[in-house]
C-alpha cells in the first residue's frame, strides 16, 4: 500500500495545522473572522484561527461529522452520522444537542432570517430548530418536512431555501411559509446532484452533480431571460483541480494547481481575500488507500476572480 | 518544446496548458490495489460545465484529456472544427429540445448520454431529458457508501469484503444502466419507494456470518411504501436472479404434496440482467449447493426461503418481501443452511444491490418450485434440507 507523496507546489496556499485525520465533509469561514470550522470523519469538528494557523478549539461527536456551520464567532452548529444535531460552544468548550433525525444528518444551515437552525438527513426530512431552546427535542425543533428523498444538499439566502436530494429533485421553500415548497423541480442536470448553493444576490442557485456539471438557475423564470449578475465562483472536483468561473460569460476564469486529492470542501473568507480549500478523499472510488487530509488556505487575487470583459470570437484560423 | 520548467505552472496556473513551451511536470494519482476503481477515466473532469468554455476556446478532439490547466479539450462533438461554441449549443438547443414524443428519439438521447458521459461515479441516478424525473433511480451518494463502509468496519468486517460489497453494488448498477440502454425507452419508471440502504440507528442484529456485508434494511421500510401498487418490492431487480440459477437448470426439487399457493411477482426477464447478480451471489459460495437446483415444473413462484433453523419465528421482513426474497435456488438438500445469512433477522438482511424499481415492467420471470407440503410452515424448527425454496404461504407470515 505505498502511496506517492505528491507535496502540492507552494502556491497552493498555505496549509494548516493539525488537519483533521480523516476526510473532511465541510468547511467554512466565519462571517465576522478569519475562522474556519471544519467538520470530518474523524468524528470531530474543529476551529481554527486561519490567520495564527492555529487550531482553537475542538469537539469529538458519536460519529462522523458531516456538516458544520457558524452561528456566531463564537459558537456553530454540528452534524453527523450519529443522527444527532449540535451546537457547539467555542471557548466554553460546550455542547448541547438540539435534537435528533432517524437517519445521519447531512446538510446544517443556520438562517439569520429565520433565526432558527435548518437540517437535512437521509431521512428524507428538512427540520428547522430553534437554538435558543436549550433543553429537549422538543422545546427546539420547530418543524420537520418530509422530502421526496434523502437530503443531499441544501443552501439558504435571504428567506429561501433550496433543498437538494437523492433522484435529482429540488425544492424550493419560502422560510416564512414551510408548510409546503414554493416550487418543486426536478435537476436540469441528468446525474446525481451533488451540491446545492445560492447566489449572494438571492436571484437563484448553482446546482452541480456527478458528471462534472454545473447548472445556473433562477429562482423566478422571468428574470432567466435576463441572465445577468451569475457572478463567479469557484468548483472543486475529484480531480483535485479548483477552478474559478465566471458565470456570466459562461468562462473558466482559473484553475488552481492540483492539490493532493479530491477536493471534498471550499469556502471563501468573508471579505473573498482567502480561499480555505479542503483536499481530502471523498469516497467517490470506495474504500481505498488515500493521501492524507489537508487544508490550504491560499489568497485569492482580484485578477484570478475578476471577471472579465467579453471576449471577441477569435478570427477563423 | 523547451524542456525549461514553466514558471506560471509552479505558481499556480498556467494559461496555456498542452501547448505551453515549457515544462508542467504533471502529479500522478497513486495506485490504489483497493477500491472498485475506475475502468475508463473517461470525461472525469470537473471543468466541463454545459456550455462553459475556456477563454480562447481550444479544439481538441482529446475528449479524455482532462488535466490541462485552462485547456477545456471535452467536446461534445468530437467531429466538430473550429465551431466548437456553435456545434456545442447546436447540439445543446437538440437536447435542450428534446421533447419525449418519440421513444426512439429518446433512446438516441440516452445512447448518446451514455456512451460520451458517463460519470466516474457509477452509483448514480439519471434522466435523460433534463428537469425530468429520473429514468433510472436509487442513486448512492459517497457519502452514504462511506457510511455503509465505516459501519461495517466498525462491526468487525474485513476491509475485503467491504470493498467486494462495494463492487458489486456498483457492477449492480453498472448492469442496471446497460439494461436500460438495451432495451426500448418505455418512458421514465419512478421508483415506488426509496432504498433503504444504511444500517439502522440502533442495529441491534451482529453481523452475519461469513462475512457477507451489504445493506440492512430498516425495519421501517415497510412504511415508506404506503399507498403503492402491489407488493414493495425493494428487490425488484434482484428478482431477476434466480433465472439465473432456475432457467439453466432443469433439476428437480426435492417433491413435496402440492397445496402450494402461488405468489406472483414481477420479475424482469432481461437475460443479461441476471449476470449482474452473478458476481454479488459469488462471494457466497458456501451458501449454495454445488449444483444449482431447479424444479423443472416452474410455477409462477419465486424461489425464496423461510426461517432458518433455530429461528421460531419468521423473520418479520417477511412481510416486507412476500414473494420477492432473492435468492438462487439452492438445493434444499443441502445441509448447509445455517450458513445462510439472509434467514438471520430482518434488519440484517442484506442485499447487494441498491434497491430500485426501475425493472423493465409488464414482464414476468417463471421461478418457483415443486409443490410443498404447507404443514412444514408451522414446524419451529427444521432440519437442513426441510425448508422449501418457495415462500411461505400469506397464512402463515406475520404482518
């Protein structure tokens, strides 16, 4: 079982510390700091202080931890295999458990909108919680929606949330009004949806799949026709390549050097000056041998992400 | 080409890619000896968004080349010239347009999808008209095979057998998209029910013997099928099995009085499916007679089997699979059925496949077994050889 040490060129940013030593499922930058809160396999969800490279605080769950949010800069929210959901305290060292789904929880949100925490499980139900509730499942959860599959991904912005599952559904829920989706759609994409996100500007989300997809999507039809304002954003894949995009023009911006393995995780800082990149085997061969996990934190260049202005065709060779 | 290193490649990006003068020493992927693996690397990029292209646009016809730094070398088209961008959005308002009014037009679509973009990940679902539902379901996501795979290992189970389960499920699904291919677009099957296919939270059963590892099924799956046609079937595919062992085999089963109640079941007839099965079958060798038994007079019952020795009561998944529990038919004569795993408690019950219902419908597979004298159903215990292939009668399974 030898495996070839490939050590990444030195640009691929900075690599932090005491890395988690088992896949990481996610990982996100703070909104008010330079923390990033990182979730893994290893059962643990870990924060740490990017710009000290230091590791701040660390909590060991029942199971694999598969998704982690911030509430505040000082304390988020966990969840995992072992069905439970978390928030996490940062410096108190704390935890209390929200409430539980019957199957792992995959996807955590936290709505600033709603004040309450989203999850989604392969139980095929989104729940919504309200943290301030400290004590039982009860107090807390403030509704459950069943899905038409196992949850896969989700993504939040402003009152809407986008809710990915298994089969390529995708639903659409105004949070103000849960009781059912405003729109119930199928993916445009024809392979497995693997994640969900939604543009800062609220006007839709970008929804990418197994074969290597990316598909751009508007909330309201009417305003697909004005096919503006995609913005760029950034895709790992498998191949262990990042690749900058903008969505406007339809171009790759950048791509990043390959990193060490798969790239299972990303997240811009607040101010989109670092680029927290996850590099760390996501099972999409099964069970194997794998590089170890890693997280590069690189800059990110104004010139890398800038989009830019409309190419004229080239001249016909 | 200059053999001087490229600066722009060792510090991060490269615009030029292939064609650049100088050097990109390219990283290898190391070799794993583990891992169902990928057989064709084909179209394994991430960077080959519908419609995006690269800055400049190269032409390639290298559809694998995938690792080129700004190089989007993928095209739909390989025949295409220097009009990549029109033939690609030719292509594209094609199936962008496509509506499903002709099967034949679809099965194009879906040939085409199939032939030039597979993804790497095999345990997927797939619609070949987009916003759709899907043509074929039950989709894994690695995630949930990485949980599968620690649970297992957590339990004590060889990483070889993980990986053996691994693969299987995948050459399943793998056989499950070739059948699709093959036979005529009869528009998209939506599964009935969803699979269940991680264990339980409070799994209470060891595992079985012999190391045979796959899904348990939960105990609740009964009820995500309410309100369904007919019976759930969650191994509707798997159904196809037995014309494997049955239809090849012209032995007879050991006699019994008749008084048999027949079970119908819906069981797809694809002569190749059943291959697919032949591998997540093998890894039990042990299970099965050495000579594959068949009644020669099939009625329409599918082989099945009930309670192991020592189990008094029937396993409650009985009720879940009235007709439909897979397996071969093994020779009843046989005197090895402790080592049987399915007849241990439901929630271990484990199949290889993930479970969909996306079989080719309107067709029936002939299993079944000789005549059985139903007073064996109530004996609470039995001797190896006594319990017969074909299913219990609804009088005597516990719902």
């Amino acid at each position: 079982m030898i495996k070839n040490m490939s050590l990444p060129p030195p640009s691929a940013g900075r690599e932090l510390a005491n890395p988690p030593s088992d896949g990481i499922s996610n990982l996100r930058f703070s909104n008010t700091s330079d923390h990033l809160l990182v979730s893994s396999w290893d059962k643990r969800v870990r924060l740490y202080d990017v710009s000290t490279n230091s590791l701040k605080g660390e909590f060991l769950h029942g199971g694999a931890v598969l998704d982690c949010c911030f509430h505040d800069d000082s304390s988020g929210f966990s969840v995992g295999s072992d069905n439970k959901v978390r928030r996490i305290v940062f410096n108190v060292g704390k935890e209390d458990v929200l409430g539980m789904h019957e199957k792992p929880v995959r996807c955590v949100e936290y709505s600033y909108a709603a004040g309450q925490v989203i999850t989604g499980s392969w139980d095929k139900t989104v729940k919504c919680w309200d943290p301030r509730g400290a004590s039982g499942p009860e107090r807390t959860q403030v509704g459950t929606y069943l899905q038409p599959e196992r949850v896969y991904s989700l993504s939040l912005v402003g009152n809407r949330l986008v809710v990915a599952t298994a089969g390529r559904h995708v639903n659409i829920y105004d949070l103000r009004n849960m009781s059912q989706p405003e729109q119930r759609r199928e993916s445009s994409l024809k392979y497995q949806t693997r994640c969900v996100r939604s543009y800062p500007n609220g006007t839709g989300y970008a929804l990418s799949s197994v074969e290597g997809r990316v598909a751009m999507e508007f909330f309201d039809l009417s305003e697909a026709a004005q096919a503006k304002n995609y913005g760029t954003f950034a895709t790992g894949g498998c191949d262990g390549f990042v690749n900058i995009w903008d969505g406007n023009n339809k171009k790759r911006l950048y791509q990043y050097s390959k990193y060490p393995s798969s790239i299972a995780a990303l997240s811009f800082s607040r101010d989109g000056q670092l680029l927290a990149v996850a590099s760390s085997y996501t099972f999409e061969e099964g069970e194997k041998s794998h590089e170890p996990e890693a997280i590069f934190v690189r800059n990110v260049n104004e010139i890398e992400v800038k989009p830019k202005p409309k190419a004229y065709p080239n001249p016909a060779a | 080409m200059r053999k001087e290193l490229c600066r722009n490649f060792q510090q991060g990006s490269c615009r030029y890619g292939e064609r650049c003068r100088y050097l990109h020493p390219q990283q290898t992927k190391p070799n794993n000896p583990f891992g169902f693996g990928t057989q064709q690397q084909q179209n394994k990029t991430s960077n080959n968004p519908f419609g995006f292209g690269v800055q400049g646009g190269s032409n390639s016809n290298r559809p694998n080349q995938s690792q080129q730094p700004f190089q989007n070398t993928w095209q739909r088209n390989p025949s295409s010239g220097s009009g990549a961008s029109t033939q690609q959005s030719g292509k594209q308002t094609q199936q962008a347009d496509h509506k499903c009014t002709d099967p034949a037009a679809c099965k194009r679509v879906i040939q085409e999808d199939l032939k030039n973009e597979r993804p790497m990940w095999k345990l997927t679902c797939y619609a070949h008209c987009k916003h759709l539902p899907c043509d074929v379901s039950g989709d894994v996501s690695y995630e949930e095979l990485r949980a599968m795979a620690y649970e297992e290992s957590k339990r004590g189970i060889p990483l070889q057998s993980i990986v053996e389960r691994e693969r299987n499920l995948q050459n399943a699904k793998v056989a499950e998209f070739e059948n699709f291919l093959r036979s005529p677009y009869r528009g998209a099957v939506t599964a009935n029910q969803t699979p269940s296919i991680f264990p339980p939270a409070t799994q209470v059963n060891s595992s079985p013997p012999g190391g045979f590892s796959a899904f348990n099924q939960q105990p609740a799956f009964p009820n995500t099928n309410a309100g369904g046609g007919g019976p759930p079937n969650p191994f509707g595919r798997f159904n196809q099995q037995p014309n494997a062992f049955s239809v090849n085999t012209p032995q007879p089963a050991p006699s019994g009085p008749s008084g048999f109640q027949s079970q119908p079941s819906s069981f797809g007839p694809g002569p190749a499916a059943p291959s697919a099965f032949q591998p997540s079958v093998s890894f039990k060798p042990a299970s099965f007679g050495p000579g594959p038994v068949a009644p020669s007079g099939f009625q329409s019952q599918p082989a099945s089997f009930g309670p192991g020795p020592g189990l008094s009561t029937p396993p409650q998944n009985s009720s879940i699979f009235p007709s439909v529990t897979p397996t071969p038919a093994f020779n009843s004569n046989q005197n090895n059925q402790t080592g049987f795993s399915f007849n241990s408690p439901v929630a271990s019950f484990t199949s290889p496949a993930v479970d969909t219902t996306n079989t080719p419908s309107g067709t029936e597979l002939q299993a079944g077994g000789a005549p059985v004298d139903t007073s064996i159903w109530l004996k609470e215990k039995w001797n190896p050889g006594e319990i017969p292939e074909q299913a219990p009668p609804d009088a005597f399974v516990h719902r």
